[in-house]
C-alpha cells in the first residue's frame, strides 16, 4: 500500500516488528494528514499484546487490531487543525491526552465519543 504521508515503519510495533494495520484506516489518516497541512508524529499505532501490556494499554485496545493510532501534539493550534481534519474524513473516536490525540475506527467500540486521559473515569 502506498501513502502520501506516511511510511508503514512509523506504524510498526517497537516489542516485535509487527505491523498489521488496517488499509482503510491508513488511508483516511492519510487524508486527514493532508487536510490538517502538519505532521502528524505517530506516537503509538500497531501493538502486540506483550507491548501494549508493557505500555499500561487497555485489553481491548484499539491499537492491538491495527484500528488505531496515538498522534504526538504539542501545540493547541496543530491539535486544533489535526481534530479538524479527522473529523472531516469521518473519524468519530477521539481520546485527547496531554501531548497526543488517539484515533480509532473501532466498530466494536461507542461510535461518536471523545474522552480524555487527564483522569480516570
């Protein structure tokens, strides 16, 4: 699969190599990327049970079906605009931390919800 913004090694898990990412997800992200006009610094994207284990990951997390991606942000403007952006190709799982904004398109999981990591619900 090719991508305009992004390179598949930026999604592969850091335990084990792994990379099983979904194709329609990349794509969107793709696009969301190109809409946003910032980078978007993958934090986390494919894990393996060992390392999302090792990271204090849900045992369901999205990140585990290649479904998911944390995006480094260090500026309210970039937030700003990557949330724009992945809104209008269609996103509509959002969790917002500190400095990164987590994205799924997990069917599985509420659709239309945003949370935040500050606190534990």
């Amino acid at each position: 699969m090719k991508l305009k913004h992004f390179k598949l090694e930026e999604f592969i898990c850091p335990c084990c190599g792994q990379c099983d990412m979904n194709e329609e997800f990349l794509k969107r992200l793709d696009k969301a990327r190109e809409i946003a006009g910032v980078p978007f610094h993958i934090n986390s994207g494919y894990r393996c049970k060992e390392h999302n284990k090792s990271v204090g990951g849900s045992p369901n997390s999205s990140h585990l079906k290649g479904l998911a991606v944390d995006v480094r942000t260090t500026t309210i403007k970039n937030r700003y605009a990557i949330l724009k952006a992945l809104l209008s190709v269609g996103f509509s799982r959002f969790g917002i931390g500190k400095s990164f904004i987590h994205v799924d398109i997990d069917k599985d999981k509420t659709q239309n919800i945003i949370w935040d990591y500050y606190e534990k619900h």
